[in-house]
C-alpha cells in the first residue's frame, strides 16, 4: 500500500529560514538575559585567587605609610651639598623596619631600601654615587629635592577605594589587599554549572572506539574552560540521543546548578533531541549567529538554571564558547571585568573568499605576523592547540598580505 509522505517539520523549517544574529546582536541578548549572583561569603586571602569579590575594598592606612628609600644609599639635607663631592658626616645607620632620628645639618645618614627617610632629610643619594669612608662620605653627586623618596600614600591613601565590586581576584589584587593589611575577603560564591554532551556516537577515553564511534573531547574541552573560568562543575557524563534521558539530565541539572551547558543536539536533525527536551521542561529560543565557527546556539531556562546549547564540533563549541559563553557566565558571576581587548596585527596570508558570517580564524603571532592554521574546519581540534588566538574577518571581508586584523589572544580570552 502507497503511504504519504511524512508531514514537514514546520518548527525545524521556521528556524532553517529564521535570519542570522549578528555577533553582537547575540551578544547584547546573552548579557542582558544574565542574572547575577547574589550570595556571598567571607574567606581568606590565601584560597581567594580567581574569585569575584561582592563588595567594595578601601584601604585604612596609607602605603607606603612612612617617607622611604628607595634605593641604598645616604639621606641627605639638599642644602648641604652645594657642589658634587661635598663630604658629610655620616650621623646614623637606618635598615629597613627602623626609625632613624632627626638628621642634623652637615650630615648624612647612610640608609637601605624601604627605610623610612629621617625627618630632616629632603633627597636620597644612590649609593654608587658616594664615597664612604669610615665615619665621612664624599656625595659625587647633586641631588634634586625628593630624588629616590618614596612619599608617604604615593600608591595608596587611607580611605581610598583599592579594588571595586566585581574585580575577579588576580594574583596581582591579592597582592594589592594584603598590602594594605586586608587578611578574609568577601565574594561571590562560586557559579555552578552542569555539563553533558548529547550522541549516541560518543564514547569516553579509555573505551574501545566501536565502528562509528568518536571519543567524547567536548566533555573535556568544555570542563577545563569552565573551571578556567572559576565554576563549579557538575559532570552529567554523555546522555543517549533519547528524548527522555535529554529531560531527565535537564531536571537534574536544573536541580543541583545555576547554569546547564551542552554540546550537540541542537541543530535540526531528527537525533537532535536538546531542542524538544528543554522546550518540554523550560523555555528556549534557538538562534543561528552569524559566525563561523559556530552559527547555532540554543538559550533559555529550565526552573531556575539558565541553559546554553553550544555546537557539537569541538572547535565550534570552543570558539562559541569563548566569543559568546565565557562573557555570559562572567556576568552570571558578577564579574565587572572589561570585554577582551583585540590588538592591530598584520595578517601574513590572502584571504580572498568573503563569507556572509564574521570568521574567527585560528592563528599563531610568527615575525609580527597573524599566521593562521592549514585547516579552518569546525572538527579540526589540533587547530585550537597550534594556535595562540583567534583572527577576526568581519562579513564579506577579504583580506591580502599585510592587511591589518583584529587578534584576540587566548590569554586574554581565558582570563
């Protein structure tokens, strides 16, 4: 018996015919749809390097507190040195933790790096410049009124504002802090996130690669980047390309996290179940970007757990990530940290076929030069290892030799 061919999938065909998002259409939609943390707690400086600090820190003291050195030398009346080989009276030795006495006039103190400058003394002299003979030293130089004096609150005032609501924690703030005597600090707890991949195809390291069959690199990829970003994750593991295992890992998630992130499953094939499965348990709207690579992102919510669908193609999910995931979950994680900054570099190759989506081509900085990998594909993993950041071809752009583009450091993109 003749049957009739299957009714089309009207909800697929609307989103093949849906236009394209441009970057920062998508963007802008991600940011503003964030819903910071807002539960904070107080720990100690020593485990708080990558965390987002919940309030304002201002500093109670001065620092330095004290006029000091900064070099070894000899303190000095600038007055008492008309001309260059002027010999004082050395009057007093000043190491670094003590307090000299008011220096008298005609004379030096011979002084160390940190020490606090003797009332009196208006210049320090480097070492290298004098002459030190037993209790005189012979001043080979004219000293200018403040030289090698560090003033007292020149880094930092009392009362002023060190480190700003929001600032995610470097070495470099903590190192601020502790310098101002700041010993627990608040922040933000940290964001958690679960993570599954989607396909029957995948299987885990370790396992027998059936005919078929890839090893799931996502899972990896995807974790090491969320940690990277200071989240707490929560590891689903590979989820059967079955609608009913696809909403059990969604309740799950929305459970136990503030964000659920996939990878594969929401494009449009009929295995493609992430898109039914968070529409049944939650809200989504499935978007095609007009980048490359990457182009389909699903976002929405389940319960309260914001879900982000990224391309199954590891080299997709991880550019996607990158440009459009990583800034969304440092908003979720009330960072105030600026958008990464892209440098001016030339490009070293001709890129002469213009595509409709903005390219973020994997390249490596050799001579001065952006040098982009062999093969641009979405699959090619080893692309992301070779390369030290990403180039950036707006819409239609071609590109000759030496024409300056816009590079964004995986350092700077993974801060």
């Amino acid at each position: 018996m003749r049957t009739s061919p299957p009714l089309p999938n009207t909800d697929r065909l609307d989103w093949i015919d849906e236009p394209m998002l441009s970057y920062e259409q998508a963007l802008q939609q991600l940011l503003a749809a964030a819903r910071p943390l807002e539960t904070t707690e107080q720990v100690a400086l020593e485990v708080a390097l990558g965390r987002i600090l919940a309030a304002p820190q201002v500093s109670s003291i001065s620092v330095p507190p004290l006029n000091n050195s900064a070099m070894d030398g000899y303190a000095v009346r600038c007055a008492d040195i008309p001309a260059a080989g002027t010999t004082l009276t050395v009057s007093q030795r000043i190491p670094a933790g003590s307090i000299g006495h008011t220096l008298a006039a005609g004379t030096a103190a011979r002084i160390f790096t940190g020490a606090p400058v003797p009332e009196g003394a208006d210049a320090v002299v480097m070492q290298e410049l004098c002459r030190h003979s037993g209790d005189k030293v012979a001043i080979d130089h004219l000293p200018r009124s403040g030289e090698n004096i560090r003033r007292a609150g020149e880094d930092i005032a009392a009362g002023q504002e060190v480190l700003a609501a929001g600032a995610l924690l470097t070495p470099q703030a903590l190192g601020l802090l502790a310098s101002i005597g700041v010993a627990r600090v608040p922040v933000l707890r940290r964001l958690r996130v679960a993570l599954f991949s989607t396909g029957d195809e995948l299987v885990q390291p370790g396992e027998a690669l059936r005919p078929g069959a890839i090893y799931n690199s996502n899972r990896y990829l995807l974790r090491g980047l969320l940690e990277q970003c200071g989240c707490i994750v929560t590891d689903l593991g590979i989820v059967a390309d079955k609608l009913d295992a696809t909403r059990a890992s969604l309740r799950d998630g929305a459970a136990k996290c503030d964000v659920i992130l996939t990878s594969g499953g929401v494009s449009v094939g009929e295995e493609d179940h992430v898109k039914a499965a968070v529409k049944a348990e939650g809200e989504l709207d499935l978007w095609k970007i007009a980048i490359k690579p990457g182009k389909p992102l699903a976002f929405g919510r389940v319960g309260n757990a914001a879900f982000v669908g990224l391309p199954g193609n590891p080299v997709a999910a991880f550019v996607t990530f990158l440009v459009l995931v990583r800034p969304f979950l440092r908003r979720c994680q009330g960072s105030a940290e600026r958008a990464p900054q892209a440098q001016m570099l030339p490009a070293g190759f001709d890129w002469l076929r213009g595509d409709p989506r903005r390219e973020f081509l994997r390249v490596r900085v050799e001579n001065g030069q952006l040098m982009p990998f062999r093969h641009q594909g979405s699959g090619v993993l080893a692309s992301a290892v070779w390369s030290d950041g990403l180039a950036i071809i707006e819409p239609e752009q071609t590109v000759r030799n030496g024409d300056p583009l816009p590079y964004l450091s995986f350092t700077e993109l993974e801060r």
